[in-house]
C-alpha cells in the first residue's frame, strides 16, 4: 500500500537510507535519498522526473535567439571520439591511441581517401554561431526563427511483413549486418553531425534520442536547432557513412570449450595447444594498415549508412507542434530498449496466456532470439572479449575475458546493441549541464515560496561540508544496518514530507496569482510552461 501510494505522488519506491548524526545535537536522523533510477520498471516516480528534467532542457536549447553561454572550452564530441572513417577533408585520427618511447600517446593516422560509392558531401564554411537564421515576412514584418525534428534511419536488412516488424523470410534477413549496425550505430550518428555542420555552415546544436523500430533497428530523432535546406540534409544522410577499420571477423578460430588461456607470467592470452601467444589488437591494426599502404584490396570490417527514409519537419518555438514534438522525442526515456518492443497483436482474439502460443507471437520472439544470438558474439569495440574469438587479443587485455560473455551492456537481450547513451545532447545546446537545469527547477519553487512568506528547506540541510566548532564535519553520515531499515516508514514519511511540500507550493502559487491580480497584471503562467526561447527556468517548475 505504501509502495502504490508512492507511485501515485510522485515519491521514490527504492529509496537509499542513510544515518545522519548532528554532533551539535546528538541529534539522530534517517534520510532517503532518492534513487535517481530511469527506468519506470525500477522507479516510476524517479523515472518520471528525470524524463520531466530531460523535456525541461530540451525545450530550453531547442528554439533559442542568440548564442547560448559557452562556460565549456572543449573541443566539441567529434574532436574527441574519432570513429575510423576514411574522409575527404583533413587527416582523419582513429580512437586507438599508441604509446610512443617517452609514454606519450600518439593517434593512428590513416588515410584520407574517401570510399568509392559514396557522393561527396556539400561543405562550406562553417560561422562560429549556434543559432539558425532569422527569417522575415515581408507583409507582416514578423522575424521567424524556425528548428527541426528530424528522424533518421538504418537501411533495411530484408522485407519484413507489415505492420509487424516480422521477417517475411527470416533464411534471407540479413542478421548478422542488423546486429553489427545496432552495435555500432553510434558512430555512424557521430559522423552525420560532423557533415551536417560542415555543410550546414554553422555548429549545429542538437537534443537527440535513440529509439527501436518494430524491426528492432535503432533509429533517431533528433531536435535541431535551426532551419537547414532539406536537401541538404537530405544529401548528408545519403553521402554520411562510418567504415570501421578493424580486423576481419570472418573466421571464427575459438569456439566452444576451445578458448584461450591467459597467462599470468606473459600478461597474454596464448593458444590452448601450442601455447603460443594471440595477435595482440596494435599487431592486428599494424598487419591492416600494412596491406592499405602496399595497395592491397583491404576492405573495412564493417561500413554504416543511413537508410533512405529521413523525415524532416520544421517547428517553431512555443507552438502546440513544438511541444507535441518533445513529448514525442522523450515519450521513451523511461523504458528500456526491451520495454519499448512492439510485440505485434496476436491473430484473431487470443488474449491472456495463450497469447504465448499465438504463430505471430512466437515469431517476433525467434525474431528478438535470432538478433540477439548476432548481437551476443560479435565485438563491440576494442576491448570488447569476442575478439578471443577470432584470434585477436583486444585491446589492453586481462585475466577472466571470456566471448560470448562482455560485460556491456550492449549485448543483453534486453538491449539488442544498444548499449550506449539513450539522450545525445550537443555541447553547447542550451549552455548548461543536466545538474545545472535540475538546480535552476529548484531555485523556481524555492522562488515562489519566498514570494509567499513560506520558509523553503535549506538546500545544503544536514550538509556533509558544514563544520562544528572544533573544525570537523557538523553531521556524519553512515549507512543504515539491514536490520534496522524499514522502508514502509521511511515512504510513508516521504509521502507526508512531498504532501506538505506540494501543499505548500500550491499555496504560495495562489497568493503570487492573487497579489498579481489585485496590481493589475496578468495572471501568473499555467504550472506546465513550455516556454524555451529564454535561457531562464520556465516558471512552472515542479518541486520534487
């Protein structure tokens, strides 16, 4: 009962408990620390705030008019994390970092030549702005600043049957290339936001989310900053591509209870038999890289692109469209990859139990096992253990690597791949950090309640850097024994705490709103403002 009633106002069902001593006082107290999880089969009430806070700062980048603060000085993501490709601007640096005599590391550097099949991409200078252009209605004389939603998808791997996301002939879908895609999807979403800022001229900001179709292939929809020609986005995603320069996985030399062995005193893996010590990964990239430079026919391991379909629709800040549009983009963010497969309806009527032993059923089920038994043997980056598989040794090895068993996370069926972020958000999209929009939602309620003579809780309360008088911390904070927690109580107190609290909150709103009607002004903003052309916390805030 504690546990529903929780659900319902929005508490935390998994809090973790803590002991807090004041040794001003002597005081005793037991504080529930949120659990924070996003996943709604976790923690509803925690899973819901973090998808309020991540719509919260996607409204606030989405339709700005000037430049957000830049307090970050790094180089932007596409600097940082090289993905292989060949390319035909400047000398393209890989991710796998060597180690010079002296300890420095070095970058391998490839080639730029660019791969046959592919169009050139469209570039042009590139401003140092953020924000779109700014159209004029030459009747009207109103200036319009419009952004994007876009989608982009993967290319298909075999006709499936309508409406279901099942195979029509599962001996001739191509598997093995889904699998490989959802796993390395990431760099192919990195490598279309270096061109799209390229060609679009400016630093293209965005919010995006990673989601699976019916199919089970990841797509994305992305919120965009600015208004871009839709050929020109178009022509991106068609010449947008990510080769993967790694070993060849066409042969399988370790299977079964064949493994290789790790041995202790070399620090290498060696084969079972004759002892004799695996590739290791840099030998691996040297043997590749050799064979480009005499001229052999050496093909990637594995090439990316973007399927044919690219929706493009324009939206501007504070319509119903806009808003529509990020309840659409973040609708997901509480599920995890599994929750958010649509499992066709059952043929017929069947419902209940036997919904199990229905054909359509059961189809999309081998379809979810055979994607996964692709997923759960091929290599998911350097380090990743299915090397062994193949002979290689991945990079920067250790004891107890055994393939098939990766601790990514992109493996688990649950996860079909992806294993990486859910929300990709660009450096400079609103110019702030997720903590700072959390703080600034805070600081709203905190607002109100002063307005209304109502004494807010200290922020810092019960902080472990408040001193006592002789210079150590005032309060100390220990876990609490298993024997002496009582979760019933301690939600059932947080249910009266977050009653208050709201009780509180919407008090002061109704004073605010009624001290603003007597002076004349307007009525003070509804609660869900979805206001994001300011760079200030909308004031509608929830209090959490």
């Amino acid at each position: 009962m504690a546990v529903a009633a929780a659900e319902s106002a929005g508490v935390c069902i998994r809090p973790l408990l803590r002991r807090v001593t004041d040794r001003a006082t002597g005081a005793v107290t037991t504080v529930p620390i949120a659990c924070g999880s996003t996943r709604e089969k976790v923690c509803p009430s925690c899973a819901e705030k973090a998808r309020r806070l991540r719509m919260h700062q996607c409204r606030e980048g989405w339709h700005l008019t000037e430049d957000p603060p830049r307090h970050i000085e790094e180089p932007d993501t596409e600097q940082l994390e090289g993905d292989n490709q060949d390319d035909d601007g400047p000398v393209q640096l890989d991710e796998d970092d060597e180690q010079d005599d002296e300890g420095t590391p070095e970058r391998r550097v490839r080639s730029t030549r660019h791969l046959p099949g592919f169009p050139d991409l469209p570039t042009v200078p590139v401003e140092d702005r953020t924000i779109g252009t700014a159209f004029t209605d030459e009747k009207t004389g109103r200036t319009y600043r419009p952004s994007m939603f876009l989608t982009l998808t993967l290319p298909s791997y075999g006709k499936v049957l309508p409406g279901t996301g099942i195979p029509r002939n599962p001996a001739r879908y191509d598997y093995r290339r889904a699998a490989l895609d959802a796993l390395l999807f990431p760099r192919l979403v990195d490598r279309f936001w270096q061109n799209l800022r390229r060609a679009a001229g400016y630093k293209v900001q965005y919010f995006a989310a990673v989601e699976p179709q019916r199919r089970l292939a990841p797509h994305l929809h992305a919120a965009v900053r600015g208004a871009i020609p839709r050929a020109t986005i178009k022509a991106v995603a068609r010449g947008t591509y990510a080769a993967i320069w790694w070993p060849s996985i066409d042969e399988v030399v370790y299977d079964g209870d064949t493994l290789p062995v790790w041995d202790r005193d070399r620090e290498t893996y060696t084969d079972p038999t004759s002892g004799a010590a695996l590739r290791t990964w840099q030998d691996a990239l040297d043997r590749l890289d050799a064979g480009r430079a005499i001229g052999e026919d050496v093909e990637p391991m594995h090439v990316l692109t973007f399927g044919t379909q690219v929706d493009i629709k324009g939206l501007l800040g504070g319509t119903p469209d806009s808003d529509r549009a990020v309840r659409y983009l973040c609708k997901y963010l509480t599920k995890s990859i599994a929750d958010t497969y649509a499992a066709p309806p059952a043929t017929g009527h069947v419902d209940g139990p036997e919904r199990g032993s229905d054909p359509a059923v059961l189809a999309y089920e081998r379809h979810i096992d055979r994607l996964h038994r692709e997923v759960r043997w091929l290599p998911c980056s350097p380090t990743c253990a299915n090397w062994l598989r193949h002979g290689i040794q991945p990079k920067d090895p250790g004891p107890g690597l055994i393939p098939g068993a990766c601790p990514s996370k992109a493996h688990d069926r649950d996860n079909l791949g992806l294993g990486g972020r859910r929300v990709l958000v660009s450096r400079h999209w609103s110019g702030k950090t997720l903590t700072q929009h959390k703080a600034d939602r805070a600081a709203v309620v905190r607002a109100v309640l002063t307005e209304a003579g109502i004494e807010a809780s200290e922020a810092d309360r019960l902080a472990a850097d408040v001193l006592h008088e002789d210079g150590l911390p005032r309060f100390v904070w220990e876990d609490v024994p298993v024997r002496d927690r009582d979760y019933t109580a301690v939600i059932t107190a947080s249910l009266r705490q977050a009653q208050r609290w709201r009780t509180q909150y919407d008090d002061a709103k109704r004073r605010a709103d009624k001290r603003k009607s007597q002076r004349g002004s307007p009525p003070r903003a509804p609660v869900d403002s979805h206001s994001a052309t300011t760079h200030c916390a909308p004031t509608g805030a929830q209090p959490d």
